[in-house]
C-alpha cells in the first residue's frame, strides 16, 4: 500500500453489547480495527493511524479524539483495547452516533495531520441504527470528503437493512457522480470506487471478511460502492491476503497461535495431497508396465506360432502328401522282406546240395571198400 494516514471510527455505544457477532459486536469490532491497523503499519512505515470513539460520556456525548495520526503502534492499541461502552440507547430524535459530526472531527485531524504526504482515509464502523440520520446529512458530508480528497471505507456490523441504504450514499457521495467524473476526463458513465462499503452479516467474524476486501487488498474497483460478504464469511477465514497467506490469511502479530495452527494444518493438506498425488502417479506407472509387458508375452507368442506354421507346412515331400509317403515306405518294408526271405530259401538250398554232396561221396567209399 502507498502511503496514508488514516483515521479509525469506532462504534462504542450500547448496542455494541449484542452477541450476535462472537462474542460481542465490540470485540468483533476492537478484532476488526487491530487487522487494519497492523495492516496499515505495515504496509508503509511511515503510515500514520489515529482512533476517534463515536460516543462520549458527558454532556457532548459526540465523538472523542483518542490518539491522533501516529506511527506509534503502541499508543494505537492501548487506544483500540480501552475504548469504553458509553451512550444512551435510546434518545428522542437522536441516534446512539452521529455519523456525519464524526466524519467531520476525522477530517479536521487529518487535515492537520504531520505528514502533509500521501492519501487520507476515513475507516468508518457502524454498529448501532440510524433511525434518525438523514440521507441529505450524510450525502452532504460524503460531498465534502470528495472535496477535501479523502477516501471512507464503511464497515456495516448488524441493522443492515436499517443502515446500509443510508451507508451507500455516504460512500456513493463520497466516490463522486457520474458527470463529475466526466468532468474529470474520466469515461462518462464510469466512478472510480476510491471509497467502499463492507457489510458484515451476523454470525461472521469481521476480520474475516476484511482481509479479502477492497479494504486491506487496495482494490480500485468497490463494484458499486459495496463489497457483499455473503460469500466471503461463509468460507470462514479460507480467503487469504497476499502478505498472510503462509499462515491462512490470519495475521501473526494478533494471534500467534492460530496462526501457526493454521500453518500447521496447511502444511498438512499439502503433504497428503502430495502423497496421494505420489501414489497415483506409482499406480499409473505400475499399470502402464504391466500392459507393455502383457504386450511384449503377446508379441513373442505370436512370433512363436509363425514360426511353428512353416516347419508343419514344410513336413510333407513336395511331390505328394501323407499318404503317398506311408505307401512309399510300406513298399520298401515289403521289399526288405521279400528280399530277405530269398536270401534265406538260396541259403537253405545251398545247404542241401552240399549234405546230398556229401552222402554221394561216402557211397562211394562204402563200394570201393
């Protein structure tokens, strides 16, 4: 953020005891007003941050100046902490706060603020009914912020369909017209939202919402001089500034511990997404393996069986089939056969002539005897 001196409105009237933000509308508010402040400091060293309260004891009962545009966190925070309740609830033709007398005390101190340098911005909470607060008051007031060149960002806690019409033409003033715009050099027909208005709907921590509204984040566009937190607050505190996102939007210097708790439990999630991103990826591998092997056991198979078809088709002799080789080798075992047998019959009668030789011989011995 450039630098800027801001001044901090606060709500401190009875009707800041309701519970209907956790646990008060006064702590919600005190939490909200740390956020901006540890925001603004931080931003820019040479920001400066004052506090007004709203109401008063005493005969005024008007707005009080507790500390003045400072850099001095620690006198900011002591004026944050010991902001008393005071007021009367309920005053014939007088609200609890008079919104547009506030404004005015915030521009007179930071017209005399010690930084003449940078931009000037108003932080306007607003917890208790307007029921008397007319809308020419605070167009009128919204007006001579415009002129003086000084921003408000209103931050809308409870009576919202009581108050917010009123709040939006303060912020609408205070933004410009249409023609004054164009008068500017501007686009006709188009505001530049230099001043925004938060609304806060019961049940939901304001700080929450802030951190992701045009309020911290320095946004130019207020998208009609409104920032719904409908569906901000219902995400709880999952938005995220840039500067706190390490720890879950959550400012460490107000609350260490949830801070580092939410770190914790992110740095959690995303150790398990990682993990379970791991073992998709091992799944995928492992799966794409075993279908390359699957593949590979395939292609040897068939390369196996095309090699078998040849050596069966190159079985039979060339010039005939099956059959005629079994007649072939029948005809040669027959062959065999009959020679063999011949073979044995010219033995046989090789052998008979020589014994019948024989007898010859010897008959003829036996007579010349």
């Amino acid at each position: 953020m450039p630098l800027e001196s801001c001044m901090i409105l606060l709500d401190n009237s009875e009707f800041m005891r309701n519970g209907d933000y956790v646990p008060t509308r006064m702590e919600a508010q005190s939490d909200a007003a740390n956020l901006i402040v540890n925001a603004k400091t931080q931003s820019n060293p040479e920001s400066t941050v004052g506090v007004i309260a709203m109401s008063s004891a005493g005969p005024s009962s008007g707005a009080e100046l507790l500390v003045s545009p400072t850099d001095d966190l620690g006198k900011i925070l002591t004026a944050l902490h010991g902001v008393p309740l005071s007021g009367e609830m309920d005053v014939r033709g007088k609200d609890a706060v008079d919104i547009a007398a506030s404004v005015q005390v915030a521009a007179l101190a930071l017209k005399h603020r010690r930084n003449k340098n940078g931009s000037q911005r108003i932080v306007l909470f607003v917890g208790s009914p307007l029921k008397c607060a007319e809308k020419r008051a605070l167009v009128k007031a919204g007006k001579q912020l415009k002129k003086n060149n000084v921003h408000i960002d209103v931050v809308a806690l409870g009576e919202l369909e009581e108050n917010e019409p009123k709040l939006r033409e303060l912020v609408d003033a205070a933004n410009g017209t249409a023609a004054a715009a164009a008068a500017a050099g501007g686009e006709e027909g188009v505001v530049e939202r230099t001043c925004h208005l938060v609304t806060i709907p019961a049940g939901v921590l304001p700080s929450d919402v802030l951190v992701t509204s045009p309020i911290l984040r320095g946004d130019g566009g207020g998208g009609g001089g409104a920032a719904a937190a409908g569906g901000v607050g219902a995400g709880g505190g999952g938005g995220a500034s840039d500067g706190f996102a390490e720890f879950g939007g959550v400012d460490p210097n107000m609350d260490p511990e949830l801070a580092m708790a939410l770190r914790v439990s992110m740095e959690e999630e995303r150790a398990r997404q990682e993990r379970v991103a791991a073992a998709a990826n091992a799944a995928n591998a492992e799966s794409g393996n075993q279908e390359e092997k699957t593949g590979e056991e395939a292609g040897v198979a068939g390369g196996e069986s095309k090699d078998a078809e040849p050596m069966d088709v190159a079985a039979p002799a060339p010039g005939g089939g099956g059959e005629m080789n079994d007649e072939d080798a029948l005809l040669q075992q027959a062959l065999a056969m009959s020679m063999a047998e011949g073979a044995t019959e010219e033995v046989a009668a090789a052998g008979g002539a020589g014994e019948e030789a024989m007898e010859a011989e010897g008959g003829d011995d036996d007579d010349d005897a």
